[in-house]
C-alpha cells in the first residue's frame, strides 16, 4: 500500500481547514458602546434641596403617606384592575416561557417511540420465497432515543443568560407600568380635589357677585349710581357664572378620566368625593441619589436588563462560527411478531458522535452577527437615553417642588391680604365711601388669588407626586449596574 497521500486528496483538505477556519471568525465590529450609570453624569449641583424633609428614598406604597384611605383603596384597585398592568404581567409570562425553552438546550433530551401493527411482505421483491414469512404478521417497535449537545462555545448558554435578563427585564417593565399607574391616579386623585376645592371657591364668587349685583341695584334705584355700575355688575355675575360652568365640566371630565385609570366605567369616578387635603409629605433628596438611581428606578433597570440580553446574543452570534459536537444514541426493540418483541435477539441500536461545522452559508453568519451587535448598540443607546431623562426628571422635580413651595406660601399669603382688602373695600362701598370700580376691583382681586392659592396647594401636591416616581416610587434593584464586558 503506497504511504504517499493523493495530491488531490492533500489539496482538498488544505481547502476545507483553511475554509473552516475562515468561518470560525467573526467580523470586526469594532469596540462595544458603553453604558453610562447615573453617576458618571454631573448632577450633584441639581440634585440638592433646600427642604428639611427625611433623606431618603420613597417607601413601597408611597401613596400611603398621605394618610387618605380612600385614595388608598382607589390606588389598589387600579393596580389590580389596570389593563396596562396585566399586559405587562402577560409578558413576563410570555419571557419566563423564552427564558425555560432557551435553558432547555442546555439538558439532554430523551424521546420514546413504539408502535404496533399487521404486515405483509411481497413473496416476489427479489427475495427467496423461502425466507419470506407467509401471510400477514403482527409487527411491534419500542424505542428510546437521546441527544446532547455539548455546547463546547456557549452559545445555548449565552442564549440562556439573554432570555434570563430579557424575563428579568419584563418583570422591571411590570414594576414601571404599576409606578405609572399608581402615580398617574394620585395626580389624577389630586386634580379632582383641586378642581372640587375650585368649584367651592367658584360657587363662593357666584354668590357674592350676586349679592354685589343687587347691592349696585339698590345703589342705582336710590339714585346713588347710575345704570353703568349695574350693567358691569351684572357682567361680572354672568362671567362668574361662565367660570363656574367651566370648572363643573373639568371636574367631570376628571372624573371620567380616573374612573379610566381604575380600568372601570365613567360612572365610577361620579361616587369620588376627594377631602380636602392641607398637609403636603415632602419627601427628601437621599445622598446617593446620582449614582443609586440606576438600581432604584424600573425603566433604567429594564433597560440595563436588555444591554446585558443584547450582549449575550453577540456571544451566542459569535459562537456560531465555531465547530459544535452533538452526542446521540438510540435503543430499541423490533421484531416481526409481536411475543418476540421482548426476547434479546430483537434489540437494536446505535450511539453517534456528531460533528457540524459551518464552512459557507452565503453571509446568514455575518448577517446574524452583525444584526446581534446592531441590537446592542441600540440598547445601549437606550438605557444612556434612559438615564439621561431620570436624571432630567429628578432634577426638574426637585427644582419645581422647591419653588412651588414658596409659591403656595406667597398665594396664601396674598388670599389672606386680598380678603381684607376685598372686606374693607365692600365696607366702604356700602357706606358710601368709595366707588363701584374699587369695589369690584377689590372683589376680583380676592376671588383670584383664592383660587390661586388653590391651585398652587395642589400644584405642590403634584410635584411631590413627580418626585416620588421620578425617584423609582419604592422600587429596589439588587441586581449589578456593571455592563456586559467588551471582547
């Protein structure tokens, strides 16, 4: 036997391992984007406050604060009647199942097969009619066969890690879409009280452009004014008249609008009588707010979740370049009659040891791996457009929180003032001693400013809801702010 290879033999050898290893390489993307944690962003100036309240972060089940049932219970019943928080519960059904399919790869697999029946075989298919068994047989197959992929590369591993941060990521979303909620109805819930606290003042200045109408009647039948005074007068009440129309139709559209958010019909929000609510919790600005924010708002952590998936899929990518071994095995019996299936003589089987490796498959690899990378890139993008808002939003928070509260002081004050401005001038004006134009000027200064001062109460009230969910509304990560490492 000649010890000299085939030259042809020899050249297409050299062919398949320079081709198999061309394939075994990824393209060059270039280096990973990074992710950036809140605290590698300048904010220590805009995250500082002025207010004495307790440095730290909201508690779970913030809304409690407040110390109003009622807002409690609506609270409650949105979270458990909310369509967008059942969604978001069915997706992390739907990652859990992804992520249990994709950990599958990683064990054996083992099938049964059996099957029973009557044949007949031909008697003239080139086989002596001596050794074919004559007439119809029962025939009977039971068998087991198995699978194991070694994963030499990781790339089921990979696949797992991914669909593991992508269900982790759902369960974040899940958190968000519940901070949304409960967040979206206290503001709502505040509205109303102010648009209801509005209607009272409203109601109030109906009344006393009323009374300021027939006080200025009286005036002109007794010849103290002439009919201008009343014609204005009458203005006025018709205006207010108007004012209070249109806050009756913004307290039922709000009405409407929170009886949506509790996933129920618009007749459920009439039954909601909100009190009045004079006490405003502040909450503080914690220390560590620029570089914990990243574990302590749901939006950044789903985001960081879905980095890390997108750089567990350029892994699974990359490993499919590279060659992938399978071990499968089968046993079984069969025979032709069915009492001789359990005898020895009717097993059969093999076991295989498989080999793939991928040496031209027209560009799906690159393509796989270039659409893997371009996933990540823009989840990165993401999470840094993430958290560039939270810090945005946080600091916008604190700063309006912190200038409504001394608005809210200054409105007070200047309601106080312009009620006794308003009582001295009606005083004057029903003496005699001053005109209708002083009068009605000093009246509609002080209906003003007592609706401003309601409004920026519950403005007040708002902004602490802003600042509450912009800080995470109780929501706690333990899991690690770190990237996936760049190759």
């Amino acid at each position: 036997m000649s010890t000299h290879m085939n030259p042809r033999f020899a050249a297409a050898s050299l062919l398949a391992i320079t081709l198999s290893l061309g394939a075994c390489t990824a393209p060059d993307l270039g280096p990973r984007p990074q992710l950036t944690p809140p605290g590698g962003l300048e904010a220590g100036q805009s995250l500082t406050s002025n207010s004495s309240a307790l440095r730290d972060w909201p508690r779970e089940r913030w809304w409690t604060a407040y110390g109003d049932p009622q807002l409690d219970a609506l609270v409650e019943e949105a979270l458990a009647g909310s369509p967008s928080v059942a969604a978001a519960q069915a997706r992390i059904r739907q990652a859990r199942g992804a992520a249990g399919i994709a950990g599958a790869a990683l064990l054996p697999t083992l099938g049964g097969q059996g099957s029973a029946g009557f044949a007949k075989q031909s008697y003239n298919n080139g086989v002596p009619a001596g050794f074919v068994p004559k007439g119809w047989n029962s025939t009977g197959t039971l068998a087991l066969s198995g699978d194991f992929d070694l994963d030499l590369w990781g790339a089921n591993r990979k696949a797992l890690a991914a669909a593991t941060s992508e269900a982790e990521a759902a369960e974040a979303d899940a958190r968000q879409a519940e901070l949304m909620i409960s967040s979206n109805v206290v503001s709502s819930y505040f509205d109303l009280a102010r648009l209801v606290e509005r209607g009272k003042a409203l109601a109030d200045a109906n009344k006393a452009r009323g009374s300021f109408v027939d006080l200025t009647g009286q005036r002109e039948r007794e010849g103290i004014d002439n009919q201008a005074p009343m014609r204005r007068a009458e203005a006025a009440a018709a205006t207010a008249r108007a004012a209070f129309s249109a806050n009756e139709e913004q307290t039922l559209l709000r009405r409407h609008a929170l009886a949506a958010l509790l996933g129920k019909g618009p007749d459920r929000g009439l039954a909601i009588t909100p009190p009045a609510i004079a006490t405003v919790p502040e909450v503080g600005i914690p220390t560590d707010a620029g570089i914990a924010l990243a574990g302590r708002r749901p939006d950044i952590v789903a985001a960081r979740l879905r980095a890390e998936a997108a750089g567990a899929r350029i892994d699974q990518a990359r490993a499919a370049y590279m060659p992938n071994i399978s071990l499968r095995g089968l046993f079984g019996l069969t025979s032709l009659g069915l009492s001789n299936l359990i005898d020895s003589g009717s097993t059969y089987g093999n076991g295989t040891g498989a080999l793939s490796l991928p040496i031209f498959q027209g560009g799906r690899l690159k393509g796989q791996f270039t659409q893997a990378r371009g996933s990540y890139d823009a989840a990165v993008a993401n999470y840094n457009e993430t958290v560039v808002g939270a810090l945005q939003e946080v600091a916008d928070a604190l700063a309006s929180r912190d200038a409504a509260a001394g608005q809210e002081r200054d409105a007070a004050e200047a309601a106080r003032t312009s009620q006794v401005g308003y009582d001295l001038s009606m005083q004057r004006f029903r003496g005699g001693l001053s005109n209708y134009l002083d009068a009605l000027t000093a009246q509609t200064d002080a209906l003003q400013a007592r609706e401003a001062a309601i409004d920026a109460h519950f403005r007040t009230l708002a902004l602490e809801v802003a600042l509450q969910r912009a800080l995470g509304g109780g929501f706690a990560d333990n899991s690690s702010e770190k990237a996936p490492e760049n190759d």
